[in-house]
C-alpha cells in the first residue's frame, strides 16, 4: 500500500462511514489507481477466490507466513497472466520448498493507547518419503481494535459548503471551503428548521434551547456558532475492529518420471465491527402541534402563532449510530500435477490443476426501519391521556410504539426495540477453475533458446444470495440489502514466448483469446523487447491489449440501495436525503485497453552498489465500466439532460427520494504516468574510514501525469491531483535510509504526496469570480496541502534464528492536513481528512519478534 505505483488502496479505515457489503474490513490493492478491480492478484500465478461480488481480492486472506516474493508486473499482463489485469498484476509467490519452522508474535497500539493490535504466525514445512513428499501449513490471526470514534484534536470540522450569499452576478465564490463547519438543519435532539421557531432544538430531557447559528448559515451548513453540537463527525469510527484468522495447507509428492502431484487447501475468515456515522434526517420530518412529547413551552408558543405543524431535522442521539458487523469465510481447494517431458527434441514442463474457491459474506445493520419510525415519532394522547402512535388512535392492534427524539436521553427503550431492526444479507461466492500449460525451448537462435508458454482455462464465476424480506421492499433507512444471484463463465486460451535476437537484444510476445458467456469474445495481446546495449544500461518496451471484463456485482445486482444526503440544485441546492438505487446489467461489455510501457535501468559499473530505473506507462481505457453516481445525474439533470431526469423519483413535495444509478461502459478511462527507482548500497568504510556496516538508499515515485475520464455525460475531466477523493495525487514518493551492521539493521522511512487541489474543474477565485456553472462551480480555495510521514525501524538478532523489531509509524505524530468533504456529499460522518493519502491514526508502536530453525 505505501508503494507510489499503488494509490488509491482500499483499506478498513477508508470504507467505515458507509453500511455496504463490498468494502467492510478489507485491503485491496489499487495499482495505478485505476481500481482495486482492474488489479489482478495471483497466488502463484493462479487466481484467487474474490472476497466480494465486485472482485476485489482481500490481501489479509492469503498465507502471508509462506510467502517468499511478491511481482508487480505493469505492462502487457493480460495477455500472460489472464483477463481483468487492466493495471497489472501482482503475483504472490509460495515458498514451496520451505523446511522448518517459523514463526512472528507482534503487538501495538498507538500513542493515543487505542486501536490495540496483536498478530500471531506460524509456518512449518517438512519433507517425507526419502524427500519425494513435502509438506507445508501455515495459521495466522490478528486482531485490531480499532477506533470506535474520532476523537482526535486535529479535526476541525472543515467542509466544504455553498456560500448562501452567491450569486452569478455579484463575484463572490460558489463554494466555500471553511473550518468549524456544522448543520443548520439537524441536531442531536431534533430542531425545528422552519417557520417563526427556527432554530429551537431540544436538548437533555427535551430542555427547549435556542441555536446559535453563527456568521454564515444556509441548508445545512452552519459556520461558528453551535457548529460542534450540530456536526456529528464523532458519531463514526476512525477504524473499524478487525480479526483476521487464516490457515494453509500444501502437500506434494514426486511420483517419478519427473511427476508431482499436489494438493492445496486454505481457509480464511475476517470479522469485522464498524461505525458508520449518525442516523441523520437532515430536515425532512413533522412534528404535529399535538404532539405528546412537545414540551409544554413550544407547544404553547406553537398554539399562540397558530402554527399546525413544523419542519424538523434529527441525528438522533438517543437511536445512536448505525454499526455494521461483516463477517466473510473463504475456502480455496486445490488438485494439480505438473512433471517434464521430452518431446520434438527439447525438454518441455507442463502443468494442470483444478481449483475451486467458496466464499461466504454475512452482513448485518441495525437501523430504524422507515415507516415504524415515523409512526412512532407521530405521537399523541389518547381518550385515556396516554401516550400513543397516532396509527393507533385508527388501527388499535398495530402494535406501535411512541417514540420520543424531542430531546436527548428521552427515548424509551421499549421504542427503539419497536423502530430499529436488522438489515441483513448472505451471499455465497463460487469459483471454479480447470487449467493446463506448458512451456519449453523448441527452438534456439544464435543468441540462445527460443521460450515458449501456452495453456488454456475454464473458469466459472457464481454469485447466490439472500437478504431479509423488510430490506427487499426497502423497510430500513440504510441497508436494505438486495439478493444477489447470476453466473458467468470464461474460456481462455494464450501463447507466449521470448525470442533472443542478438546477445542484449530480446523480443516477448503473447496473445489470449478470452470468450465470455455474458460479454462475448475478445483478443487480448503484448509485444515487448528489452534491449541493453552496453553493462551499464538496459532499455524496455511493452505494447499491449488488456480487457476486464464486468464481474457478478456489475452484471447482477438487484437494487443495492444507500441512504445518501446531497444538495439538490432544483431546490437552491437544498439538501435532500433520499436511496441512490444500484442495479447491474448484462448489457455491458469488456473493457479495452491499450497500454504503452516504455522503461530504462540504470547500474553504472563506475558506482558499485547504484541503480536507477524509470518507466513511463500509458493506459488508455474504451469502454470504462463506471456508474454516473447521483449527485453527476442530479446536476446533469438540472443541467438539460432529461434521459437522466427518468432516473430520479421525487416525492409529492418535490423532493429527491430516490436516483437509480446502473453501471454503463464509459467513452474513455486514460491514466499516464511515470514510476522512479533509485537505490544505493555502500560499505561505510567507505564513507567514513574504520566504520563498520553497509548504508543502504532507497527512492521510489510515482509522478501522476493524468487521470482522464470521459463518461460522454458529464463534461470530460482529469483529476490527476485532487487530494480530495480516490483521484492520485500528483505525486507519491517513499524514500528509506538503512544501516545494518552484524546484529543490527536500523531505518528510517519517508513516505508522502504532493500538494493537490480539490478538483481540477473548480474555478480558484475569492473575489471577481465570473457566473459559476454545472461544470465549473467557483470556490474560495482549491488547495490542499501535501504531506510527508516519517516512519523508523530497528531491529536485532539475538541469534541467527531470532530477531526482534521495534518499529514506530508516523514518529512526530504528525497530523493529517484537513481536507473539506464534498459540498453535495453531505451525509457520512466525515473524518476531515482524507484517509487514502493521510495518516489518521498518529504515532503507531509495533513490537515483534520472528524466529525461523
């Protein structure tokens, strides 16, 4: 995750403040960043189980214990390694010869004395049968505590928010980019939004108290003011609570007549709790004047202005947040034999295998179901003078229950056991995989042997889910898990081969036919060379065709639903709460792409221990599978385009209550960029005569030259350094020093990006700005700061078989800069931060031992 070349990575921290069965818990890999799904990951060379719908693979699942290499290869890799590697792949590699045993024992926390963390591995390898067999297992767990609640001082509640003064006329900035930023239309105890009692909200016990606003106040931001009480960024975790627990199995043995057989099998479960944010209705409730739980003061202020009804907004304090508790369990099994043979004059090695992987996602929520909830907070006296839902006063057996949220700790408990219940899903992964190489040196040229690799491979991919009745009609205020159910298979066959023209001159190529069930046929292929002219240089060349295809989440599913809040052009970008409705389609096809990698290393003889790499890639992407998300369709809409009017369903008032959004294959996806590696190794005797021990220099970057898309909807944009979002910044870089010295190895680490902006589309402008448009909106301030983290490493070996580490994330503790979330994004409990380029968590200790006899 901390290379520059991956930007983007998905890990627990980045998915908390949503309530979604694709993104709990997990570490996926995002090369390029272009996608944790346009990166492919082998184990081997072979695929791995995906953990989700979407084809993400969670890196935590995989024997990390028997690991002895991992190759990250970013051009052409379609072609040889398989479909969906649209960035690249990289390629987890077993240490299948391993004999002994080891293990590591590591604990944690931060300085903060939160987010406690434990892991624990052990791996054993052994041969039997006069060496012919071989056996390997490997388990592991870790735990991470996580942190339930920011509540770390650096957040300053900054948002952004559209200036309530604006007009097209009058040069002031559209938007705003402001500290101490809250709402002006919820609380935690309720408040009324509208009328001659705005601004009452409830406090302890249903106390009516008065809001301050502050200086700046539109729907629904605040500045100044109350804005602490109002904001409910502490409602949601910073980072989740994980468990991770895995183990592996590998048993193989030499049948003679160069032939092996061997066997897999693995298991791995995560469990994961987390927070996601306050159950917020951002001014979009009524509170009748007679109802039971007005205090006696509003209610009489409510009669005396002859006022029915008002306009109220909640985060509900006394329902709390809404959790989220993820549960995922994959099975992988594996059969294969592969041997040697001669055959047309050459030795040949050949390979077959059959694998199947089973993977079982449990996800549930606890939240208000809609309709009860506000029947319950209907509430009025009956002939009796009790308290009842206004239901009952014409359906006595519906069983409501009164629900006060005029206030904080006024609710009963036995009306939140009436309004909240449990939104849940099961979903069952299968992968089913028959596969056969193989490879030789047919041929040989003056300059040496022609290689050769060919294979084919069926693949299977099936989906089988079920979800709760209430969340299939859309009962819950988030959730509402839908069924997911399809299936698509994959024939694959390819050729491969490296011809030696001259002694520094070689060429590669490669070419797979890949026939999907669902999207059809496609040629993938990749032409390189490598040429080294003299010791000292060497330069390389890729051309290629690369495809991913759409996977069972794009093609199937069945109306996922999220409770989103975003601004709403048509009504002065007020904001509305409302389902964005996901559904899959068969209709799409595979993506294309055409990638350009061109490379040169350097290691000069006259500087032992120096070299120096540089690779330029360019990625170009027809038919991009991408969703226009929401907010995109509302202001499209707005804009004139009325084929996106059809996708939003508006209530009898007006307002927003649900987008429908379905994924489409976009015009064009384009991402360049240029990775840089430098690295030194030097004795320090060298340096300083009579010290002892090497110095070791180590440099990577990736520069982040464009990240383009063209949806043929919205206006094209590049947001190649937008630190707001998933976009890459500008510039990643991760330098390292190291001293290692007998027993001691001792390092200290830079890891960081480059200032950014907020969007590439926005006009920078304080004052004078011209009319902002759909496109380009003005603002206040389009810049985000870079930053830089140092990390630091010391290790010793007791024995040549045991070493223990202490090591210290982000030593000065720094903080993460603060970066405003979107202005028609309102409603997730925001960080303040962004947690894919920042460091949330602060100085982070990690001690550890390893062994290995």
């Amino acid at each position: 995750n901390q290379l520059p070349s991956f930007a983007g990575s998905q890990t627990p921290s980045v998915s908390v403040a949503s309530i979604s069965p694709a993104g709990a818990g997990l570490n996926v890999l995002n090369l390029r960043g272009l996608g944790g799904n346009r990166t492919l990951v082998l184990l081997d060379g072979r695929r791995i189980p995906a953990s989700t719908q979407d084809g993400l693979v969670d890196m935590n699942a995989l024997p990390q214990a028997l690991i002895s290499g991992i190759e990250v290869v970013t051009g052409g890799a379609s072609a040889a390694w398989g479909s969906d590697a649209i960035s690249g792949v990289v390629n987890l590699t077993l240490d299948k010869d391993f004999t002994g045993m080891k293990g590591e024992a590591q604990i944690g926390a931060t300085t903060y004395g939160d987010d406690q963390n434990v892991k624990l591995a052990l791996a054993a390898g052994t041969s039997f049968a006069d060496d012919r067999g071989h056996v390997l297992l490997s388990a592991s767990g870790n735990y991470r505590e996580g942190v339930p609640y920011q509540t770390r001082d650096w957040y300053t509640g900054m948002k952004r928010l559209f200036n309530p003064d604006y007009t097209p006329t009058n040069g002031q900035p559209q938007i705003l980019v402001r500290e101490n930023v809250g709402f002006s239309t919820l609380a935690p105890g309720t408040i009324i939004t509208e009328g001659p009692l705005r601004g009452t909200h409830f406090g302890t016990n249903g106390q009516p108290l008065q809001l301050v606003y502050g200086p700046i106040v539109g729907d629904p931001h605040l500045v100044g003011g109350d804005w602490e009480y109002t904001d409910f960024a502490n409602t949601g975790s910073l980072e989740p609570r994980v468990g991770h627990q895995s183990a592996f199995g590998r048993v193989s043995y030499e049948l003679g007549n160069n032939i092996e057989i061997y066997g897999e099998a693995s298991y791995g479960s995560s469990d994961t709790h987390s927070i996601c944010c306050a159950v917020y209705n951002f001014n979009n409730l009524t509170i009748q004047a007679d109802n039971a739980f007005l205090p006696a003061q509003v209610a009489n202020q409510m009669t005396t202005l002859g006022i029915e009804s008002v306009r109220v907004g909640s985060s509900n304090n006394d329902i709390g947040s809404a959790r989220t508790d993820t549960t995922r369990k994959t099975r992988r099994f594996l059969l294969g034999a592969n041997g040697e043979m001669d055959a047309l004059g050459s030795n040949w090695r050949w390979e077959v295998y059959a694998q199947k992987g089973i993977g079982d996602t449990f996800i549930s929520s606890d939240v208000p179901k809609r309709d009860d909830y506000r029947q319950a907070i209907d509430a009025v006296y009956d002939t009796s003078g009790s308290i009842v839902c206004r239901s009952t006063l014409t359906n006595p057996g519906d069983g409501c229950v009164p629900l006060n949220i005029l206030g904080i700790g006024v609710a009963s408990q036995t009306a939140l056991d009436y309004v909240i219940g449990t939104t849940s899903r099961h979903d069952t992964l299968e992968q089913d995989i028959f596969a056969a190489t193989i490879s030789g040196d047919p041929l040989e040229t003056p300059a040496g042997p022609v290689s050769v690799a060919s294979g084919i491979e069926y693949r299977k991919e099936s989906v089988k889910g079920q979800s709760d009745a209430l969340s299939q009609v859309n009962s819950f205020w988030a959730g509402n898990f839908k069924p997911l159910t399809g299936s698509y298979d994959v024939v694959e066959g390819f050729f491969e081969t490296v011809v030696p023209i001259t002694d520094n001159f070689d060429l590669n190529a490669a070419v797979r036919a890949t026939d999907y069930s669902t999207s059809g046929y496609v040629t993938t292929w990749k032409m390189g060379a490598t040429f080294q002219p003299i010791e000292d240089i060497s330069f390389r060349i890729t051309r290629s065709r690369d495809i991913r295809a759409p996977n069972l989440g794009e093609l199937f599913e069945s109306g996922a639903t999220a409770t989103i809040n975003v601004a709403d052009p048509f009504r002065n970008n007020a904001s509305s709460t409302f389902f964005r409705i996901r559904s899959g389609t068969t209709d799409l096809k595979p993506e294309k792409a055409d990638t350009l990698g061109v490379g040169v290393v350097v290691q000069p003889r006259f500087m032992p221990g120096f070299a120096l790499s540089a690779d330029y890639y360019d990625v170009e992407i027809s038919d991009a599978i991408a969703s226009v998300d929401a907010p995109d369709i509302i202001n499209q809409c707005f804009a004139g385009n009325l084929a996106l009017c059809d996708q939003i369903d508006r209530n009898a008032a007006g307002e927003i209550s649900a987008v429908r959004v379905t994924p489409i294959n976009l015009s064009t996806l384009i991402a360049r960029g240029i990775d840089l590696e430098a690295s030194y190794q030097v004795p320090m005797d060298s340096i300083v005569s009579g010290l002892d021990g090497d110095l070791r220099l180590r440099i990577l970057a990736t520069h982040y030259l464009e990240n383009y898309s063209d949806n043929g909807i919205n206006v094209p944009t590049d947001t190649a350094g937008e630190n707001s979002g998933i976009a890459p910044p500008d510039w990643r870089y991760f330098a390292t020093i190291g001293y290692a010295r007998e027993s001691l190895l001792a390092s200290l680490t830079m890891r960081g990006v480059s200032d950014g902006v907020y969007g590439n589309h926005y006009i920078h402008c304080a004052t004078g700005c011209p009319a902002a448009t759909s496109d380009n909106p003005t603002i206040e301030n389009n810049h985000i700061s870079g930053d830089y983290y140092l990390d630091a490493s010391l290790s010793y070996y007791f024995t040549d078989d045991i070493k223990a580490t202490l090591m210290v994330e982000n030593l000065a503790n720094t903080d993460p800069i603060a970066v405003g979330q979107g202005e028609r994004s309102i409603g997730s409990a925001a960080t303040g931060t962004n947690a894919r380029l920042y460091d949330i968590l602060g100085r982070a200790y990690r001690l550890g031992v390893k062994f290995q006899f």
